[in-house]
C-alpha cells in the first residue's frame, strides 16, 4: 500500500491510499459514513485482481475542505474531481453505505465514464414501510450495535482500539464523529434520499448490488429495491454480515466483485 | 435592573412514571400524552400569569419558542405576544424568541416582530436563537453542519429588511427572494432591541459583542454553574474593547418565595421537583447531532453522559441539592433578595428572566410567588449598577401615546 494526498481544483485535500499494481484496471472504492477503518483486508484482496483507489472524503481523518462541499450535487462532482486528479480513465467504482450514494450519483451524471458499478449496503433510497434508524441520533456505544453484525468486532474497529469507556478516548472519538458525521449529515440528513431515484434511469451502467443479510440500517428490502429501479444489475446477499459487511466479510465481497469483473 | 416574568407553558400532566417509560420529554415524546380540552385551560391560566405579571409591575413578560415538547407548548410564540400585545400595554414583551433558520422564508420573522412591535406601540424585544439541536435539527430537519451558516444568513436578511426603505433582491446561499419588502416595519429604530438565547456556545459571545446585541444565557443549571461561563462573556467583552454595561447579558432564573424558607419548600417543592425530573428528562442522544456544536465547543463540553454506563442513571435531583446548588433560588423575601444580589453582582448581569412559575405549579401558588418577588424583594434589586441606570441601550422605546384596544390611549408610564 502507499499513501498520498491530491489537491482538487476545487481546493479540497484529499488521502488517498493505494494498493496493487499500476498495470490492473482502476477500481475506485468510495468509504462509507464511518470513514476508513484501520482494517485494510478488502482493499488487499481487491488488489489482487484491480488497482484500487481509495479517497478518504473531506471532513474524515487527514483529508481537508469539508466546508466547500454543501450539496449532493458538490460531493458528486467532488468525487469525479477526485477520479481526474488521480488521472484515471473509466474506473470501476465501488461505493459503500454513503460512498455507495456518490458513486451512484456520478454514474448518473456521467454513465460513459463508468466501466462497473458496484453498490454495497447503498444509502440514497427511503423505503416508508422500513424506516433507517436515525444515526444522528445514535450515541456513540450504539454504532457498534447497530453497524455490525458482531458488536463484538464493532467496538475494536470503530475506536481504533482506544476503550469508549474512558472520558478523553470518548471525546477524541465525538470530535471526529462531529467532523465527520457533520459532513455526511450534509448528505444524509435528516431523511437520507436526495432523490436518485428519479435519475436512476441514466445509469445504464451493469450494476452489481452486495448487502448484508443482517444489516440493522437498512434491511435487505433496500437491495431489492435497488436491483427493481437499475435494469442491468444483479443483487447478491452476504451471510454473516451487517451495514459493515466489506469489514465483516472482505472476502465475500471480493469474490462477488471479482466474479461480476471477469 | 430590569426583570422580565417568563413562561416556560409546561404540559403539567406528565405521569409519576414519565422518566421510566419514556426517554425524552423532548422530540419524540408520544403526543397521546397531550390532551387538548385540558390544555385549553392551561394555555388561558399561562396567558393570564402573563397578564397578572404587567400588572404586578414587572419590566417585561416573556415567551420562547420549542418544538415537540413537554415542558414548552409555545411552537409558536408570536400567538401568545399577540395577544398579550393587545391584553397589556405597560410591560416589554420579550419574545425570546423566534429560531430565525426555521423559518421560510426568514422574511416571515422581520414581518411577524414588525407586526408585534406595531400592535404594542414599540415594545418588542425580538429574540433571535440558534435554536436547540432538539428544535432545530430532530424536530425541524435543518441539517446541523448548515445551520449556522443558515441562521446567519436569515440574520442578515432580516437586519436589511428592517433597515432597507426600498424593494431589494436577495440573492442568499438558503433564500432567493426577488423582492423584499417589510410591510410593516418596526417602530423602534434602528430596530428592536436584538437578545441573543445562547446556551454556551462559544461562537455566539463574539456574535452579541460584535453587534451590540444582549446576550441572554438561559440555563436551568443556576447562577453558580453560569458563573465561569458569564466570566469568558466579559473577558470576550473587553478584548473587543467594548464597554461592561451589564445591560449586554441576560441571566434565567428559577425563583420560589414565600413568607419563611421553610414555607417556600413546603409550597415549591413538589412542582421544581417535577419540573428537573420529568420536564428536563432530555434524552442524550438528541442533545448532540453531529455538526451542530463547533469542535471548539465540543472540547469545552462533558460527554460523560454519552457513555453506556451513564444511560438510564441520572440520578433524581433533591430539593436541597437544588437549592445549594444555586439552580433554584428560594426562601423568603430576605433570602431570596440576597441570593439575587450575589446573582446579578457575580454575573453582572442588568436583566434577569425571571421563572416564577415552573413545573406543574398551581396558578395561586403562581400569583403568590410573583406577587411576593415584584413587592418584596424586586424593588430593593433596582439599583445594584447605579452607574448604568440610565443606560436604555438594551431596552424597549415605545410611543409616548399610543393606542391600546377600542381606540383609547395610553401614555409612556416609565
């Protein structure tokens, strides 16, 4: 892996990690609204077949700017801002939870500089019988409950190992929460639907939907509605995971990307 | 000194089990607890306090704005000013106020208050919130990391609305108006005096500073808790290099008299217990959305109450922890004089929101409680900062002659 950080016309700064050879075709992973975990396993057995990409969004660890990005319309252009600083040509992209949301939106925007699209545990649709739980609302313990399909695993991964218990571990973790769910609240607050789905009919992009079987966020219902509204998508359900599932099940998730991308 | 006699409008019927079966007084709190045919007479008896505390000489009566909540039924206080504006015609009324990013557009704000201070013949006092995350961000969907920046851009639209003697376009980030244009405007000139609700944030001192507005710290916690906190308002004051009239801040109070101490236990106890244990029983989670506090004031802040281990044992407050705590100031006239003197001085405070009803308290321990402040303990409070008594700066200009109902006429009584 190696890191660097991209400055966007746009004035954001952004990390970007980067695994596998130059050679692969380029695969950009979109990081859900917990950011990037210290986990990199999925990234690595990605690897092994594409050249992944991974921008960390401003507003989340190193990366800078927050404060231009406003609207959906802001962080979808950001993220093609990202693609052309990084010089790449018609990536795959794979979003999870609100990365998922992006990536669907720049494909809507631009399906001909999409070569796949791959959808993991997607936010961006509101079904009214399956309310998502408020995650603004949740406290900081409720995360691992609701994320992960083992809380168990959740708290390690969450708090980057420092003990929730402790009062200054508890106020370092709220202050990052605060700067970044702040920034994903611009997205996915208070109802998270900007209203995709009255473009979906532009993404002509083959599609591949993965989700959690126990994802507490939102119940496979959502892959289901995604696989009606997108023509040319398939949907595979993950066992043994929740809303964190490329953290739950890296391997599963690599297999379905690797069997969808021949 | 001034004192303004304030409501709160509690809902005084929550069960004795509130706290256990339910976690927020505030947001999500199941409305088949309201019952309309009783609140018709709670809404009348509130707006008659109001009425009683014009009467029994208090410099203002005051009302605020919240949303889905137990403890506060004003949604919408310009209702109740409204009809005190035509019910009164002595007393400041003190609308503190309207959350001026929820409204939309904000222009409704600069309309309503111009309608209020011309109905009273100038005595409004216009309050301008942030609001709470609770009203604001859960109960009225502005997104936290925004409304800031959303509140500071109805600000300026309702500044220039007021000012502005010509039509004008706005062309705002959160509002376009092609045409703005205050019909009515304001009797006080530049504007009615601007009270800014705050509730710690740091961000805010540097707001009122700047602008010469009041900064009202409204806080159930007591004037011993306010303390460091009304501290860094004054350094921030001098450091802008503006003057200390203590006219620029504003403290809320909870107050309890009666004839001994022992009396005002007696009488009070019940309805400030009721008041802390179930009015106040906010759940954590709704008092902290990400986005909504800057990091600054994140770092200035307790999170004990996020952890696990705290949910669900926040222990129920006593009487007496109340009282030495300084949140509820009680006893009899002598007492209650004294501590309001170590208040208003340890503060430096010109203007103090008086709570004289709180909880579920009858309405004749209500009148008692007023009528025993405004006689016997708010005439010896009038002077404490002699050298800022004519200072009007913060404080209503009404008509010298202006009409009251069915065309008679009242004079400037000040």
């Amino acid at each position: 892996m190696s890191t660097r950080t991209i400055e966007t016309p746009r004035g954001t700064r952004v990390r970007v990690l980067d695994f596998g050879l130059a050679d692969n075709t380029p695969l950009v992973y979109l990081h859900g609204l917990n950011g990037l975990l210290d986990d990199t396993k999925v990234f690595e057995l990605l690897a092994e077949r594409h050249h992944v990409y991974v921008p960390e969004l401003p507003g989340y660890g190193e990366s800078s700017g927050e404060d231009l990005l406003e609207d959906m319309l802001d962080f979808t252009l950001h993220g093609w801002d990202v693609v052309v600083a990084l010089g790449i040509h018609r990536p795959i992209l794979v979003g999870h939870s609100m990365g998922g949301m992006v990536a669907a939106e720049m494909a809507c925007l631009a399906p001909d500089a999409v070569d796949k699209l791959v959808l993991v545990d997607a936010y961006g649709l509101w079904l009214e019988d399956e309310p998502i739980p408020d995650i603004f609302a949740f406290l900081p313990f409720e995360f691992g409950d609701y994320l992960f399909h083992d809380p168990e695993r959740a708290a390690a991964l969450l708090t980057g190992g420092t003990d929730a218990a402790d009062p200054e571990s508890l106020r370092d973790f709220f202050i990052g929460n605060a700067r970044s769910l702040g920034t994903a609240g611009k997205m996915l607050f208070p109802i998270p639907n900007r209203r995709i789905s009255k473009r979906l009919y532009r993404l002509t992009t083959e599609t591949l939907v993965v989700w959690g079987e126990h994802d507490r966020l939102m119940s496979p219902a959502y892959a289901r509605r995604w696989g009606a509204l997108l023509p040319h998508s398939r949907v595979v359900s993950v066992a043994d995971a929740g809303h964190m599932l490329p953290y739950e099940q890296p391997a599963a998730l690599a297999r379905a990307v690797q069997a969808f991308i021949p | 000194m001034r004192f303004t006699w304030f409501n709160l409008m509690p809902w005084p019927y929550l069960p004795d089990d509130f706290r256990e079966k339910h976690r927020s007084v505030w947001v999500d709190i199941p409305n088949r607890l309201y019952d309309p045919v009783k609140g018709n007479a709670v809404y009348h008896e509130y707006m008659d306090q109001l009425e009683y505390a014009d009467e029994l000489g208090f410099d203002g009566i005051g009302v605020n704005e919240h949303h889905q909540n137990g403890y506060g039924l004003m949604p919408s206080p310009n209702i109740i000013a409204a009809s005190l504006a035509r019910r009164t015609s002595r007393a400041a009324i003190a609308v503190i106020g309207n959350s001026i990013a929820l409204y939309n557009p904000p222009i409704r704000v600069a309309e309503e208050f111009a309608m209020l201070d011309v109905i009273s013949g100038g005595r409004l006092i216009a309050g301008f919130p942030v609001g709470t995350p609770m009203d604001t961000n859960f109960c009225y969907g502005q997104i936290p990391a925004l409304t800031r920046d959303k509140y500071a851009e109805a600000h300026t639209l309702i500044r220039r609305a007021w000012a502005e003697e010509e039509p004008f376009a706005f062309d705002g980030k959160y509002n376009q108006l092609r045409w703005v244009n205050c019909w009515p405007k304001p009797i006080q000139k530049p504007h009615p005096p601007i009270y800014i609700p705050g509730g710690g944030s740091v961000e805010t001192f540097d707001f009122c500073i700047d602008y010469d507005y009041n900064y009202s710290y409204l806080s159930f916690n007591g004037y011993l808790a306010a303390k460091s906190l009304m501290d860094s308002y004054w350094e921030r004051v001098a450091a802008r290099g503006k003057d200390a009239s203590p006219h620029r801040a504003a403290f809320a109070q909870i107050i309890a008299v009666a004839d001994t101490d022992a009396e005002a236990e007696r009488l009070y106890k019940e309805h400030i217990l009721y008041f802390y244990n179930r009015c106040l029983h906010v759940a954590p989670a709704f008092q902290n959305p990400p986005g909504y506090r800057t990091i600054k004031t994140i770092k200035a802040t307790s999170l004990a109450m996020l952890q696990r281990r705290a949910q669900g044992r926040q222990p129920e407050v006593t009487w007496q922890g109340l009282v030495d705590g300084g949140m509820v100031i009680a006893g009899s006239p002598e007492t209650v004089r004294q501590r309001m003197e170590e208040l208003i001085k340890t503060l430096r405070v010109g203007h103090v929101f008086c709570l004289l009803h709180t909880g579920n308290q009858t309405d004749e321990k209500t009148r008692h409680n007023s009528r025993l402040f405004a006689e016997q303990v708010m005439p010896k409070l009038r002077h404490l900062w002699p050298e800022w008594d004519a200072d009007d700066r913060w404080w209503i200009h009404p008509l010298e002659q202006r009409v009251v109902p069915n065309g008679r006429v009242a004079s400037h009584l000040q």
